[in-house]
C-alpha cells in the first residue's frame, strides 16, 4: 500500500504534478487548490491514495489527510468516482466542504464541475452521517484536552471531568478551562 510520498516537485499542472523521489518519478493527479501550493524544485510531502483497476493504477495526493480522508469517503458514495471527488476537492477543501453538508447547501455542491443535482443529493445524503460524527468527534477532542489541561493544573480527573460536561460543547478547549476555572474558584 502507498500511503505517502517525500520527495522533490519535478513538475506541476494543475491537476498533475510528478515527484521525484530518490531517482523515481511518480505521477500523481492532485486538486487545483493542491498544486497551487507546490513550485518545482521545492521538496514535498504528498499523503496518497492508490486506486487500482485492471488496466491502470493511479495515484491520488493531498498535502492534508483530512483531504485523503475526504477523498476516500466521497468515493464511497455510489456514482462518485476519483475525477469527481479530486473536482470537489478542486474547489472546497475539507472544512469549506464540510460547512457545505452541514447547512444542506446543495447550490454549492453543484457549482462543481461535473456535479449535478441528482449527484449533489446523492452525497448530502451519504456524507451527512459522515460530517455530524467527525463535527463531534472534534468537540468531544476539545472536551478531553479540557480535561487533561485541568489534570496538569492539579484537579482531580473526576473533578475535571464533572465540570468540563457541565459546560456547552461547542466551545474549544481553552475556552473550556477559562470557564471551569472560573467556576471551581
């Protein structure tokens, strides 16, 4: 499994880019917002994707991995394939289009090239599960960096753990101790 590349930017197009890596050179198709970050000559790191059919293996690359993670969900929606995915990724990255599937946005998943109305509801549909369960895994995140901020502080970890979960979820971490500090005065 190729799960990475550090190399060395060999050449750029806007939706290719070949990186040399100790001698080889790897073809790798990015999204537009990808290759704008990447000048030839400058050394890179690309996390990749390989997808394999019978008459081609292709290599997909993200220089974040909530992108390849993104990458990989939409190509698990039924009719969504690499082009399509790499153009979503083309014109949101993974917050923007994350904001997109949060507020139902169906406009701007079709101001995708390739995207229609029929796909665009295909991957509402698919991906909102998928958003909401991500959404709160950061905010319960923030929720244990609270607790163990508090921990360093000298609370006991019940302590901690019982004020934090009195507190709104939606506010980060250092927001959270803020308010429990001011609380356990």
């Amino acid at each position: 499994m190729l799960v990475g590349l550090r190399g060395v930017v060999a050449h750029t197009s806007p939706t290719f880019v070949e990186i040399e890596v100790q001698g080889v050179v790897y073809g790798v198709h990015v999204g537009v917002q990808t290759s704008q970050h990447l000048q030839v000559g400058t050394h890179t790191y690309l996390h990749t994707t390989l997808i394999v059919k019978e008459d081609s293996h292709t290599l997909y690359g993200f220089l974040k991995r909530a992108e390849k993670e993104l990458f990989e969900r939409l190509l698990k929606v039924n009719g969504v394939g690499p082009k399509a995915a790499l153009a979503i990724l083309s014109v949101y990255d993974a917050p923007a289009f994350s904001m997109c599937i949060q507020n139902k946005d169906l406009k701007a998943l079709q101001r995708v090239p390739g995207v229609g109305a029929k796909m665009a509801g295909k991957i509402m549909l698919d991906l909102a599960g998928f958003v909401a369960s991500e959404t709160e895994a950061s905010k319960s995140s923030e929720v244990q960096q609270a607790i163990l901020g508090l921990q360093s502080l000298g609370f006991k970890a019940a302590e901690a753990i019982k004020i934090c979960n009195s507190l709104p979820k939606d506010l980060d971490a250092a927001s959270l101790i803020k308010l429990a500090l001011q609380k356990l005065k």
